[in-house]
C-alpha cells in the first residue's frame, strides 16, 4: 500500500526523510512542527516511510497524507532500503534525514536553519540532545555527549569525518548520488559517512540546529540497542580500519583523540 503524490519536475530545497518501524508515537510532533515552517511549502518536502505499518500508522497517514508523502511497506524492509527507497521519491537538493524517535524545537525557522548551514558544507551533523527522563537515558546523555564533542572537534580542525550520528543529519543530494545511497550494513549511518570520508566531502557540525532524543526506558531495549551498535562498530572497524590508520597516521593528534569520542562503544 502506498500513499504519496508524484514528483513535480521542479527540484525543491530540502527533503525530510523519516524512516518508522511500524509506529512512532513522536511523529505527529514532529510533523506538526515541520509543517508550521516559515517557508514556502513548495520549497519543501516531507516523507515518511514505514515498515509493517500499524493501525496508528495508517491514521496518521490518512491525518496527513494531503500535507505528507507516505510511503508503506507491507513487510519490514530494513532501514537502508527504505531510506534509499524514500530517496528515489524525493526531489530536494538537501536530504534531511531524521529518525522516528526524535523530536524538534518549536522553531519555525528550522529548515531555513538547515539550508543555511548547508551553503559551506556536503554533509551537516546535527546537535543531539538526549531527553533526560530516566536513569538510563542520563547514562545516554553522556555518550550522545561524546558524539557531539568529537564531531565538533573534527569538524573545527579539518572538515572531515568518519562517522556521523544518523539519529539527524543532513547530506547534498550530489554527494548521496555518487556514494550509491546507504548499504546494507547494521551501521549504514557509519557506512555512509566513511565513504563521504574516504572521498573527502566536507563535513560540518553544527550548534545552530539540534534534535532531541528519546531513548530506551528499559534495560532490556538499552541492551538490545547497545548491542546492535557494538557488533554494527565491529563489523564497521573491520572493513574500513586500513582507511582509517591512514588518516590518523598523517593526523594523530586530532583523530585519535576524536574517535574516542565518536565511539564510545570501542571503550
């Protein structure tokens, strides 16, 4: 089943990809803020992808399917095809990709924010701010933390990073192309980030703009979640560490230190 309009031949600004696994109780926050941005709506676009969608699910796309594209997948894809998938029917020159369990601040100029942020960079890592609301989402506080120090500190000494949290950020269309869109690997935030890396696209992080992230409130979710992001590092490391050595072997000094940082599962 699938709902969205067609592709007009005019290339707008900006795409808003949101990726959902069967629901998100987030999104009609998040929607509701974009779609009260003080910009031309032709300027704009919003697509939400879900897999196995839910009865939730197909409420809110028919609450939004006029304003929303939305495209639903019967069975569970994975997120780098649907990504790629929402991708192909987007027309925006800037992709911004965010998650399904962020939100926004009430911040009407926020895309224009972006499109600003991107006039000087290839790829915009976003500011991530992890709600604190439990024990467990503290303990995420400090390595989202992390994230944001290392992405700042390569971001300021040579505009180049290898990693990137995919939770938000934002890549030129140009730069998505000629990397063949996500693979499909457990870390595909990593995976891309590295190849834009490799191919030395300028990286930016930004203050400007941030999202705020809800996490697991549960220790069995955290752990599943930890998991999945130490095997994704693992298998991350081992196709991409001769690449790497390389670059910090002319760099030290900044990125060793910064993949520290960027990774604390490596700790």
């Amino acid at each position: 089943m699938k709902m969205q309009t067609e592709k007009s031949g005019k290339m707008v600004k900006i795409s808003v990809i949101i990726p959902v696994y069967r629901e998100s109780r987030l999104l009609p926050k998040v929607l509701s803020t974009l779609l009260n941005q003080k910009i031309s709506p032709k300027l704009y676009e919003i697509i939400v992808i879900i897999d196995e969608p839910t009865k939730y699910s197909l409420e809110l796309a028919k609450k939004y399917g006029k304003k929303v594209k939305f495209i639903l997948n019967r069975k569970r894809v994975g997120k780098a095809i649907a990504l790629n998938k929402a991708v192909k029917h987007s027309s925006g020159r800037i992709l911004l990709f965010l998650d399904s369990d962020i939100l926004l601040p009430e911040d009407k100029n926020y895309l224009k924010k972006i499109i600003k942020e991107m006039r000087d960079t290839d790829i915009l890592d976003i500011k991530k701010e992890v709600i604190k609301d439990s024990f467990l989402s503290t303990m995420t506080y400090y390595e989202y933390s992390g994230f944001n120090i290392g992405s700042w500190f390569v971001s300021k000494f040579v505009r180049k990073c290898p990693s990137v949290n995919g939770s938000a950020f934002a890549m030129k269309r140009e730069v998505f192309t000629s990397l063949k869109g996500f693979r499909r690997v457990i870390a595909e935030d990593l995976d891309i980030a590295t190849r834009a890396f490799i191919k030395n696209y300028k990286f930016k992080y930004t203050k400007q703009v941030k999202v705020y992230n809800s996490v697991h409130s549960n220790w069995k979710n955290w752990f599943i979640q930890r998991k999945r992001w130490v095997i994704g590092c693992a298998l991350w490391l081992k196709e991409w560490y001769r690449e790497l050595l390389k670059t910090c072997a002319k760099q030290p000094q900044i990125f060793i230190p910064a993949l520290f940082f960027l990774f604390p599962s490596l700790i």
